[in-house]
C-alpha cells in the first residue's frame, strides 16, 4: 500500500464520518425543534385557558354591573 492509497482510504473514512456526524446533528435538531414546538402549544393551552377564565369572570361582571 503506498502513501496515495493510505491518504485515498483516510480521506474516505473522515468524509464517511462528517457525513454520519452531520445527518446526526440534523436529526438531533429536528428532534430538539419538535420537542420545543410540542412544550409551546402546552404553553399556548394553558395561556389560552386562563384567559377564557379572564374573559368568563369579565362577562359576569359586566352582566352583574348590568343587572
């Protein structure tokens, strides 16, 4: 095996390496993103349950001022 070989055989086995590094990194960010888009609408829900809440005792309100 002379020298051009060994660095051909190197050089596959890095760029095999950086391509299975990067298609990981890729898929932990697509994970990472759907799990911060899934704590979101939790957060979202809850927000909007509060306000419904808000928005009940603000009607009752206006119809206690009404009667």
């Amino acid at each position: 095996m002379d020298l051009q070989t060994a660095f051909y055989i190197i050089g596959i086995i890095f760029m095999s390496l950086m391509l299975l590094l990067t298609i990981g990194i890729i898929v932990a960010i697509m994970v990472l993103r759907a799990k911060i888009n899934a704590i979101h609408r939790q957060i979202d829900e809850k927000l909007s349950i509060f306000t419904n809440i808000a928005h009940t005792g603000a009607e009752v309100v206006d119809k206690a001022r009404k009667i």
